[in-house]
C-alpha cells in the first residue's frame, strides 16, 4: 500500500549552509551527449578514471550509471572508491544508502544515510529514508522518530506524509493514515501512489469518495493497471457490475492472463448466469494458477447450474483437496454427491 490533509501548512524558511568543499559545479556537471549510450559513457568515464585515479566525481557519475543498468555491486564498489576520496559529501552517503537499499543491506543503508544526515543535518532526504527502512523492518517507533525530524526541516515533502501514513497502518490508525495521504496529495495534486492509497482505504469503507482519488489516479496515469482494478473493485463492492466489468475488460486488453481481473469477470458472470462465459475466465485463472482454489469452487457452481455434474464434482474435489478445512465447499460436494 502505499496522502492530503487539506490544511494550509506552514513552510518555514532555512538559510542552509553548505556542507561539502567540494564545488557544486562539478557534481553538476553533465557527461551525457547526444546519441550516448549508458554503456558508451561507462567506457568513457573508465577511461576517464584510468587517467585521473584521485577524481571522485568520476566514480560517482559511472556508479549512477551502473545503477541505472541495476548494477549495483559494481556502483556500491565505485562509491566506496568515491567516498575513500572525498569522505564528507553528503550526497556520496546517500547514493551509497539507495545501493544498499536496492541490494537488501538494510543496515548498511541506515549506516550510509546515518553520515549522510551528520554531513548535512539541513538536508531532509536521509532522515526521511531511514524512516522508510525502518517502517519496511517493522519498527515503527524508531520509523516515526525520523520521519518527524524529516519534518521538522522541509514540513511540505509529500512523500514524507505519505511514509508516515504507512505508520499508522501499521499501528492500525486508518483516520491518521488518511490524513497524512490527504495532506501529500494537498502538496502534490499528482502524487499518483498517495491517490491510489487512498482511493484503496475509502474503497474498503464503500465511501464514495473512493471513486474521486482513483479517478484523480487515473488522471496521472491513464490506464494504470492496478488503479483500473481497485476502481473495479470498488464499482463491484457497490453492485454496480457494468462499471466494474469495463475496468476489468480494460486490464484484460493489455494483459489477457490477469488472475484477478479474470477471475473477478468469472464471479459478475456466474452472477448473471452466464455460466459459460464465467466457466471460460475461472479457465483462464486456473491456467495461469493451477492452485487456486476460489477459481475451482466458482467453476465447479458454473458446471453445476450447467447440469455438469461430472465436471462439477471433478473441480469441487480439486478446490478441496487444495484446502480440506473449507467447510463450504465440502457441504456444495456432498450436496452433488
């Protein structure tokens, strides 16, 4: 899961020094030209590198290139060299942090965002990432902690509300969790996550709001898959199956094997009583899924209305057989039986 308070927050202004005695000019500098390649410019800062071993800026610019390729071993290895240079970058501290990130060394990412913050404890960025990894390790408390001192230095980054409302679901504030998705997308009327959250939560309560944050969602990214399928969900939780049946037949034109979307038009067609219809989606779920045992229940009922009852019983015992304690389908068994 992964915000919009509607209120006016106030945005304190800091004068912040600089850091680093490095010159800004030359992290800025840009080495890509037209017609380059990732793997172009990565020979040619290797060349550069061989030729003027003691220039950290080089390290740094082909590390975030290998990132870009997901080669992150060799970009944690370059930012190493980079940092053994010039040691009190902030910026090196925390490209360093998302390569740790990326390769699942948590720690090692606290650590690096750790320097990060005491090399410039004006910047917002590391608190706000150790308080994402601590939500992702479950330790909320220390999560909260740094996401508030995110806060209190740049109080207007919506996606620092937008981690803190993963807090409180975590502690199982869902008005909370709301409110600080409300206050992101008040900052960022196209925070796209933060309108798909909270279109999910309001879905959950079958509030009409619901459907006005998904379509918002829908606005920043036309045809999203996973905001057409929860605006599905939503319009199927209200009984109103034709809305639903076009979201999930949109999905189904991009990917045709979607579990979900095929299986949720299984479930409004056995509702209408097109059990053919439904027999050939619950098919398609069972293909993809060979374990999915809700798509054997739903097709077994459609062989059932069909007076197929061979083919009924056949895909009862599978749903069965996949879980023996649901009691459900074992009393629709033995009914046929």
């Amino acid at each position: 899961m992964n915000a919009k308070l509607l209120l006016i927050l106030s945005l304190s202004v800091l004068i912040i020094p600089c850091s680093c005695n490095l010159k800004k000019d030359r992290h800025d500098e840009i080495i890509i030209e037209k017609g380059k390649s990732s793997d172009s410019l990565i020979v040619l800062l290797t060349k550069r590198i061989k030729k003027e071993p003691d220039n950290d800026v080089n390290y740094f610019k082909r590390a975030k290139l290998y990132k870009e390729q997901q080669k992150y071993l060799l970009a944690i290895n370059d930012m190493e060299k980079a940092i053994s240079i010039q040691s009190d970058i902030f910026e090196y501290q925390n490209l360093l942090g998302e390569l740790f990130y990326e390769t699942g060394n948590l720690n090692a990412a606290i650590k690096a965002y750790e320097k990060s913050n005491k090399l410039n404890p004006y910047d917002d960025y590391a608190p706000q990432q150790i308080g994402r990894i601590y939500l992702i390790r479950n330790e909320a408390e220390f999560a909260l902690a740094y996401l508030n001192e995110a806060l209190k230095i740049d109080n207007y980054n919506p996606l620092t509300f937008s981690y803190k409302a993963l807090y409180y679901l975590q502690k199982k504030d869902t008005n909370k969790a709301i409110s600080n998705l409300q206050t992101a997308v008040s900052i960022n009327p196209d925070f796209f996550e933060a309108y798909l959250d909270l279109g999910y939560l309001f879905s959950l309560r079958k509030d009409k709001i619901a459907l006005e944050y998904l379509n918002n969602a829908l606005r920043i990214e036309p045809g999203n898959i996973q905001a057409l399928y929860n605006r599905g969900v939503y319009y199927q939780n209200m009984d109103s199956f034709n809305k639903a049946s076009e979201d999930y037949l949109e999905i189904l034109q991009q990917i045709p094997d979607h579990k979900s979307a095929n299986y949720n038009m299984g479930y409004i067609s056995f509702l209408r009583e097109n059990y053919e219809k439904a027999i050939t989606y619950f098919s398609k779920v069972i293909n993809k899924m060979p374990d999915y045992k809700e798509a054997y229940y739903g097709r077994g009922l459609c062989y059932k209305e069909l007076g197929k009852t061979e083919k009924a019983i056949k895909d009862l015992e599978k749903a069965l057989s996949l879980d023996p304690e649901d009691k459900i389908i074992a009393t629709e068994l033995n009914k046929i039986k």
